[in-house]
C-alpha cells in the first residue's frame, strides 16, 4: 500500500532508486554485520609474550605442529622440540630431535626412540604443557617454526637475556592483526 502511495507521488526513476536503496541498505548492513563477526570471532594462536606485554601472536590450527627450535650451549647442535595443539586446545610436546647426546638432552625414551640420519627423534612424549618459560639467548638462537616452516627468530623480538612465556590463547582476529 505505501509503496503505491509513493509510486503515485514520485517519478518513476525517482522510485526505481529508491528501490535500489531499500536493497542496498539492508545488503550493506548485513555486510557490516559479517564483517564484524569476522573480526571479533575468537581464534586459537600461540601467544609469545615479555614481561611487558604481547609480542607475538601466532595463529595455529588443532593437530598441526609447530616447534621450538634451539642451539644446544655445549653440543652447539640444533634441538627442536615439537608441539600441537589437541582437541582440547591444549599445547601438547609430542616429539624431541636433536643430534648429539650431552648435558640436559633426553637420555630416556619417553615412546618410541629411533635414530634417523644424524638426528635422534623421541617420539610419543605427548605432555600437556600449559605454557613454558625461557630467557632468549644469542648462542641459543630460539626460534619458532609454525605448521607452514615459517621461522621467527625470537632475538628480532626480544633483548638476549629477556624472558619470553609461551602458550595457547584464544584471542579475537582482530587481536592478532595487531602483532
């Protein structure tokens, strides 16, 4: 009824636009309304942060692995150290691979414990960790290698000696767009 009232009042391109109009305007508002959802959904990420603040946030998907990698003090040979996350959203260390026996290298098997190559793999280990600490080093050379061998170098991100806490966090897209 009111749109015939208004067709007799207005001209005929007048009324065309506004039709368009009514269609747009609700289009763009559910537009903006996706768009929000978008950005505030939460998502699962590994957070790297210092004692003053976030420096890194990573996002991870459940069941991919990402790894903590790290040159061992005495043996000078990389160590890397494999997580994921599980269904519970939990961070979980399923592997250790390094390539020498020395000081504070597994001696023990804690699954299944095999040699391949150079490189000694403890597979199996699958503790839940809650979140770890560990002060950034020059010699160390931490670095974080996510599912898609992308590696982040934490000294880039913190002074040698800086603590660094590591754990999964559920956080808003938006969030991680910020780091």
């Amino acid at each position: 009824m009111k749109l015939q009232i208004l067709q007799d009042k207005v001209s005929p391109r007048r009324y065309l636009t506004l039709l368009k109009q009514k269609r747009v305007i609700p289009f763009l508002l559910m537009f903006a309304a996706f768009l929000l959802a978008y950005v505030l959904w939460p998502v699962m990420v590994l957070s790297i942060t210092s004692e003053e603040g976030t420096v890194l946030l990573l996002p991870i998907d459940k069941e991919e692995e990402f790894s903590m990698i790290y040159t061992h003090s005495v043996e000078k040979t990389d160590v890397e150290d494999v997580f994921m996350m599980n269904q519970q959203k939990e961070m979980v260390l399923i592997r250790t691979e390094y390539e020498s026996f020395g000081a504070g290298l597994p001696t023990e098997s804690y699954g299944d414990f095999r040699k391949v190559g150079k490189r000694y793999i403890n597979d199996g280990i699958n503790e839940v960790i809650d979140s770890f600490n560990l002060r950034v080093g020059r010699v160390a050379n931490h670095r974080i290698r996510d599912s898609k061998g992308n590696t982040i170098e934490l000294i880039q991100h913190f002074e040698a000696g800086d603590s660094a806490r590591i754990e999964i966090k559920k956080v808003s897209r938006f969030e991680t767009w910020q780091y």
